[in-house]
C-alpha cells in the first residue's frame, strides 16, 4: 500500500513542485504568469491523465455472478520532446496597453523555446522587468523562469492504484480503484474510479462456444491534490497550488479466452479536464517602497480528447494473474497488474 501511494504521489509531486516557482511570475503580472502557467503546466497535466486511465481491463470476458478480482497496478505514461517545451513569444507578454511595464529576455531575444512541467532548461533563462518608480525611477527586476523535471523521472508520469472488480451475472461487471487520501506537511492527495464493463458475446446463445469475447467499457478517474508553496519566497498566506482533475474513458474490447495465457485489445477514447488553481494572499514588491496584495491568482486548466489504442497479456494460474499492456495514443503509457481473483 505504501508504494502505490508513493508511486501516486511522485508524478503529482514532481509536476507540481517545479512549477512552485510560478508564483514568482506574479511580479511580471497576473495576466502574465497565468499565461506561463497555461503553456508550462499543460502537457504534465494531460499525460497525467493518459496515466490515471491505464489499466482499467485486463480482458473482455465479464466475470459470473460472484466472480471478484483484487488488483494492484502501477502505469506510466511517457513524455516525448514535444511535450517538454513550448515557445515562448515575449510580445504576447507586453500585448496589453494598460501595462505600466515592460517584458524582455535577458538576451534581448524576440521569443524562444522554454521548458514545460516535463522538460528542463539548459541554463537559466530570464526575463527582465522593467517598471518606473515614482521615486527611484526606472527599476528592473530579474525573474528566472521555472526549468521542469526533464530526465530525473526517466520522461515517466507514474500513478498506481488498488482496485476491484466484481461480477453481477449477464455479462456485468462492476470496477473501483483508488488510493487512500494523504495528508503530509507539503502535499494532500485523493484518488479514486469507478466503471462498468458489460460484455456483449455473453448476450449471444452459444458464448461459450466463441473463442473470443467481445466488450464495452465505461470508467470515470478523479484526483485532487493540493501543494504548499509556504516557501516559495514571496510574502503572504495559505500559498498553494491545487489540482483537481476528471476524466472519462470509453473502450471497446476484445480478447481470447483460453485457460492459462490470454492476449487482449481495445480501441477507446479519453476525455478529461484538469484544472491547477494558484491559491492563497501573494504581497507584490513593486520597487523599495510599494507593494500590492494579490489574493488567489489564477486558475489555469487542460483538456484531453483523445483516441486510444491498447493490447496486452495475461497469464492466469489458479487465484493468481499477471498482466501488462501498452497503450498508443496522444502520451503512449504503458502498466503491469499483480492480481488476486476467484472465477
């Protein structure tokens, strides 16, 4: 139990704790970071969930009244280079007449490619503020863009789960999975599914004739996290950052029904959204002698709507199962399931 809620929490963990230096974007405007924020988190949180979805069958044969499976399952989907950074245009940055300041890269460069939740800078890349004091004059200020978690999680977003399936008769079967909640000084975390799998060759007089069964999936996935940014170096209170995110996945599925080793399929669609709110009081400097309080930012969101192709095994000993899958679609991801069934 505690390597699944860790497995969980690492991909929630190392999406969102470098992003934590979001909050610092505040200083360039609200607007601004909220606008950063939409491009760098993003991509983190759609592969996140391709990964939430992995794993939901392991066959399209529907268990008989009675018949239960308990399943531990680990998934990972993979980043690839086009999810770790995005251009950045620094006169989307300046586009707005009422702004009594002024954005530019260090370099002076009209835009460039930055990284995303999931890549990495190669150095430092930094913008400049340029503001007029009342007092002082013209003042300048040097933000350091936020840089990702690039290859320090293998380009991997994992999540895990226990979950349950239980068979109601008439090609039924019923499917939950969840983590415990978590509570720790930096992060809180929920995680829980539900679904219905009915297999249609059992509606047929002689399914127990076919050598394949043929079935229809339907499963809601959904997480909320929340991430202390009590240390983020910028004056205020209740500083977080918070995920809430549901998806929806439909798949049609195939597979053999032999006795020991078993090869599955599917063709599905997932559909989701995953909104990240910058919560809490942020006090903003604006030179030596002003500042401005801005409570509860921003909210940024994504959407997913993707189609998903899977195969995968199983080998069924006795009460024991093993199976592991692949998945292609807009993030591919890949899962194994330990797991422990009557009938």
């Amino acid at each position: 139990m505690k390597k699944i809620v860790l497995l969980t929490l690492l991909s929630l963990v190392t999406k969102i704790s470098k992003a934590q230096d979001i909050d610092a974007l505040l200083a360039a405007g609200v607007d601004n970071a909220e606008r950063f924020a939409q491009d760098y988190l993003e991509p983190g949180t759609n592969g996140l969930m391709h990964s939430m979805n992995a794993n939901w069958f392991n066959t399209a044969d529907a268990k008989p009244l009675g018949g239960f499976e308990i399943s531990i399952i680990a998934n990972a989907a993979q980043a690839d280079d086009t999810h770790k950074s995005f251009l950045m245009d620094i006169s989307d940055y300046n586009s707005d007449p009422d702004q009594d300041f002024t954005i530019e890269f260090e370099d002076l460069a009209n835009s460039k490619n930055v990284a995303t939740a999931l890549g990495e800078n190669e150095s430092d890349v930094n913008i400049i503020i340029t503001f007029e004091d009342p007092i002082l004059g013209e003042q300048q200020e040097t933000i350091t863009l936020p840089s990702g978690i690039g290859d320090s999680s293998a380009n991997l977003l994992p999540t895990a789960y226990l979950q349950g399936a239980l068979g109601l008769s008439k090609g039924i079967e019923l499917k939950a999975r969840f983590i415990p909640k978590i509570n720790t000084d930096d992060i809180d975390l929920s995680m829980y599914g539900a679904g219905l799998q009915i297999e249609f060759t059992k509606w047929l007089p002689a399914d127990k004739l076919l050598p394949v069964a043929l079935s229809g999936l339907v499963a809601y996935t959904h997480l909320d996290g929340s991430y202390s940014l009590t240390d983020s170096g910028i004056q205020g209170e209740n500083q977080r950052l918070e995920n809430n995110t549901n998806t929806w996945l439909f798949q049609l599925i195939a597979s053999t029904k032999l006795p020991v080793i078993n090869f599955y399929g599917g063709l599905g669609i997932i559909k989701g959204t995953s909104e990240s709110d910058l919560l809490g009081s942020y006090e903003l400097q604006s030179g030596p002698f002003f500042s401005e309080t801005v409570v509860d930012p921003f909210s940024v969101s994504s959407e997913v709507s993707a189609v998903r192709g899977t195969i995968g095994t199983k080998l069924k000993i006795g009460f024991f199962r093993l199976n592991a899958e692949y998945h292609l679609s807009e993030f591919n991801a890949f899962s194994v399931g330990i797991n422990f069934g009557f009938r």
